[in-house]
C-alpha cells in the first residue's frame, strides 16, 4: 500500500510517498519528492542513502527519531545531525500521514 504524505518541514513543505508492506505497520520505502530545507544538511532527507534506513522499520505506534547512530529497536531511524529542526518536522510529518492514512482505511 502506497500513499502520498505531505506536512511543514522546518523551512517549507515536504512531499512524498510511503509504501507499507501488507502488515499495514512496516516500511517498505519512503521518498520525498519535494522538500524546502536547507541545502546540505535538512535537504538529506531526499537522499537515497539516508531513506534507505525506513526500509523494514515498524511505523507502528509511531516512528521515533534518535541522535545519529542511537538508532537500535523497531520503530527507531536516525535523525539528521545538524538538521534538528527538520528532523522534527520530518518525524512529526511522517508519523501523522501514517496515522491519517490508516485511520481512513479503517474508516
């Protein structure tokens, strides 16, 4: 199951899609496809190799983000050092979109 997400970074709006696996609470992929963040440190959440961690991640009850490296059970990713503010709103984000699209499925 594929849904589009979309929320306040810190500097702007962020887009994108996350795909769950059929359990409806594992993270197949996420990808942004439209950020405003600051180049370079808040715009890493576009890059592949730091989306790359959400794969298998338990979204359920929510994603929380821990200081790079921290990141250990189920539910944990790294958040971007120096981008406190964008990890944040991307954690905030990305947690209510799940929330939103799973409720309305249940609808």
């Amino acid at each position: 199951m594929a849904f589009e997400f979309s929320g306040p970074g810190l500097w702007g709006p962020i887009t994108g899609i996350v795909c769950l696996e059929k359990d409806l609470k594992t993270i197949r992929k996420i990808k942004v496809t439209h950020q405003e963040e600051t180049p370079g440190l808040g715009s890493r959440v576009t890059e592949a190799g730091y989306l790359k961690q959400f794969k298998n991640k338990e979204a359920l009850p929510q994603l929380k983000f821990m200081p790079e490296g921290k990141a250990s059970q189920k539910n944990e990713v790294d958040a971007i050092t120096g981008a406190t503010g964008t990890s944040r709103a991307f954690e905030k984000l990305i947690n209510a979109n799940i929330q939103k699209y799973l409720a309305a499925l249940k609808g």
